[in-house]
C-alpha cells in the first residue's frame, strides 16, 4: 500500500473497503497528529505519533 490512510479516508476508503480498512487500524499504535486518525503502523499516517497503550491488567481490583 502506497497511499496513506489520511488521504484514503478522504477517499472514502473507510467505507467502500471497511474490512481493509478495519485491518489497519485494529491495533492501533500510532495516531495521526495532523488529521487525529489512528493505524496499526506509522507509515500510513502523515503525522504518526506513537501512543502508549496501556494495558489495563494493572489496574485490577480484587476488591472495590
Ligand atoms: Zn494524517
């Protein structure tokens, strides 16, 4: 994939290719600072940021 998905989703990319497009960003790591979008991999984005993702096992409670 040559494009990036800043400029696919202007095409409608999201739409006419969801399951494609659901592939791309289903575990995203990076966000988009320029158009806020988030993907799995940084170079489909403009601007990539690289997020934490934090895993939410920490904050289990045995008792609330
Ligand atoms: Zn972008």
């Amino acid at each position: 994939m040559g494009k990036r998905m800043c400029k696919l989703i202007k095409e409608d990319f999201h739409e006419t290719q969801f399951k494609e497009f659901v592939s791309l960003v289903n575990h995203p790591k990076f966000v988009c600072r320029k158009c806020g979008h988030v993907a799995n991999e940084d170079d489909i984005l403009c601007k990539p940021r690289k997020m934490k993702v934090k895993h939410k096992e920490k904050n289990k409670n045995k008792e609330s």
